[in-house]
C-alpha cells in the first residue's frame, strides 16, 4: 500500500475560491494492476481555467465533483510498473491531477521528451499546455507579421510571457499589460517594448495609446473586461483579436457585461476568435522544435512560482486572482 493525498473540491466558490472550498485527504493506494503504473508526483500545475471546472455547468471539460480530486496536469516518476512502455524511474506527464501518488493504466500517461537543459517542470509551462497555447493561440489566429503590433493582457503569466516573447522574436512591437512593476521591469527585461502596470497606470487606454499611438494589429486576450475594451479602441481595420481567456470575468457572480464598444468589430472589419488549446494538439512537435530552439539560443525566458507541499495548492490557485505568480504557478512536491 502507498499513501498519498489528494486535494478535493469540498465545495463550490461562490466569488473568489477561499480555503474552504477544498480538502485535503488522505488514501491507500492498491498495487498496480495489469497495465497499470504507480507515479509519485514531482510537481503540480495550478491553472485559471480549473476555476470553470468548479461550477456546475456544461462546458467543453465535464465540472469537477464535490468530494473528488481536482483533476489537472502533473508531473511524476514511475515507481512501480506493469506496463511494458514504463520502467522505475521514467517521468511521465499525466491529467490526475493534485495528488502525491496516483494509479493509472498504463495509456492514460505520456513518457516526458528528453530535453538537456530544460527543468522537468517546464513541460508544464514554457514547454507545455501555457506554452503551446501561447505559441498556437498567436501563430494560428492572430497570424502577425514583422512589424505588426501586439497587445498582451496577463503578459508576466504562463501564457502571456511566451506570448510576448515569440511576438518579438516574431519582429513585432509588443505591448503588454501586468499587475505589478516588477512584473513590468521582468517584461521589459525580455524585450517587451512597452509594459504597462494596468493596476497603476490609472486610464488604460490612454496608456496603451500614449505607448503604441497608431494602434494594434493583434491583441492576445487573457483578461477579457476593460482590457478587451481597450483592444477594441485601439485595434486597428482588420487586426485580429485572440481570444485564450478572461480571468477578470472568472470569479464574477453576476453575468459580465460584454465589451460597450463591441460594434468596432463591424466598422474595422475586426476578427474575434477563441479557442481551446486542444484545438492545436497535432501541432506539438513544431511548437516543441521551435521552442526548444529558442530557449537552446538564450531567446526565450521564463518565471515560474512555486508552492511547496500538495496541501498548498489551494493557496497557489486562489493567488492566481491576485497575481501571486510570476510566470508559471506550481506547486513541488
Ligand atoms: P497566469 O497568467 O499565469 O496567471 C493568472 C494571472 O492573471 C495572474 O498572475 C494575474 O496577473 C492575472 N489576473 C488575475 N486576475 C486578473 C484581473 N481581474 N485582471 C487582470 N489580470 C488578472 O495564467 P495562465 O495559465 O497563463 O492563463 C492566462 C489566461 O489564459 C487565463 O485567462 C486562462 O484561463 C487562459 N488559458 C486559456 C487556454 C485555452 O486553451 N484557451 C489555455 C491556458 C490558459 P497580474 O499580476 O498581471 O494581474
């Protein structure tokens, strides 16, 4: 027998999440069957979009269950395997979410690349759904070309950090907005054109007009709210607007107006597109050659922010909503 905990939902936010929407528990893990793995996590992805799953509703991802494990990605080591593609020791990326130790079959894990150089944890940031969803989410629909102008909200973030870094590798101007000046110094550490502290800068659009005046070609939306407005303002005739996620809106308990100038998207031939990251899976493999270049080369950085022990990760999900992170937030165990 193997002991692990877990973190359940123990019952639904209504607002912001606090301590007492989640439990920690303890439980026996039987011996691997036939086809089955014994992984020990190392480390624990903590996500803005695990906040959807806990309400009540249809979505494209089923709502987590009062009194389960929160499900998500992680990363761990193989302890005990009866699966022929897994041996002791392999580390394996797996969807079971916030526990010490889990039992799988032996199918629902994937063998981590190798990948000299690069912490193992980065394939749950740079190198992983953020990354990929950055990297697809900006190539894929908002298509910029050299010299264009890009808009990122939550741009010190998992997503947005990377966002902003391939648009600059990309030969564009990038402007992006965060919570802190630290975040911002970070930001224009990397080569982030124009950082704005959207919590300090007091109007925001005029902001973002004072710092790039003839407008945007391509806004990357990680926000939703006042930054999408503003987007719309500034969004010059047939820019594009990528839409990967509204955090500002994610703990709202009223519906959430939409944009007050929505009806730009007519005049300026605007388009507006969400997706999913799953949307993009096949295209992995040149995400990841792309990626590991860059990094191999010095052009890309990362942050992360990291949370020690499982019975924390209630804590790094709630400091998701008050910018607690710096790049990526997970939780090492
Ligand atoms: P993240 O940006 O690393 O962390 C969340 C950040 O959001 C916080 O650090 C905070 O930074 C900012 N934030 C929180 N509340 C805010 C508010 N009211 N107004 C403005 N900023 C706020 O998270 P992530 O994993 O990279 O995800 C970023 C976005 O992408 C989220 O909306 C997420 O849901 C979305 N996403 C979508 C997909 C997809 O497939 N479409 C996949 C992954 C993620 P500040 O200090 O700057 O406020």
């Amino acid at each position: 027998m193997t002991t692990s905990r877990e973190i359940r939902l123990a019952s639904r936010p209504v607002g912001t999440p606090v301590a007492a929407n989640f439990a920690v528990a303890s439980v026996e893990l039987p011996a691997p069957g036939a086809g089955e793995v014994l992984v020990r996590n190392h480390w624990m992805s903590v996500d803005p979009y695990m906040r959807g799953r806990m309400y009540d509703r249809p979505s494209y991802v089923p709502p987590f269950q009062i009194g389960e494990a929160l499900q998500g990605g992680a990363i761990g080591e193989v302890i005990t395997s009866n699966h022929a593609d897994f041996a002791p020791g392999d580390l394996v990326n797996s969807m079971f979410g916030w526990r010490e130790a889990f039992v799988a079959p032996g199918a629902a894990l994937e063998k981590l690349p190798a990948h000299a150089g690069v912490p193992t944890q980065a394939f749950l940031g740079v190198l992983g759904m953020p990354g990929l969803t950055a990297w697809a989410g900006l190539g894929e629909i908002g298509k910029p070309l050299a010299g264009d102008t890009v808009f990122v909200s939550g741009g010190a973030g998992a997503v947005g950090s990377v966002v902003a870094q391939v648009a600059k590798l990309r030969g564009c101007t990038v402007v992006a907005t965060a919570g802190t000046d630290e975040k911002c110094d970070w930001l224009r550490s990397v080569g982030v054109d124009h950082a704005i502290n959207y919590k300090t800068c007091g109007n925001l659009l005029e902001a973002v007009r004072a710092a790039v005046p003839k407008g945007i070609n391509v806004y990357f939306d990680n926000v939703g709210g006042e930054h999408l407005e503003v987007a719309i303002e500034m969004a010059k005739p047939f820019a594009r607007l990528v839409e990967c996620g509204m955090i500002s809106g994610y703990n709202a308990e009223n519906p959430v107006p939409g944009p007050s100038n929505i009806i730009q998207v007519v005049g300026k031939s605007l388009m507006m597109r969400g997706f999913i990251v799953m949307e993009f899976a096949g295209l992995r493999p040149q995400f990841i050659a792309e990626m590991t270049g860059w990094i191999a080369a010095g052009k890309l950085k990362w942050e992360e922010t990291v949370f020690e022990g499982v019975e924390k990760a209630p804590d790094a999900f709630v400091g998701l909503f008050s910018g607690g992170n710096t790049g990526k937030m997970l939780v090492k165990l």
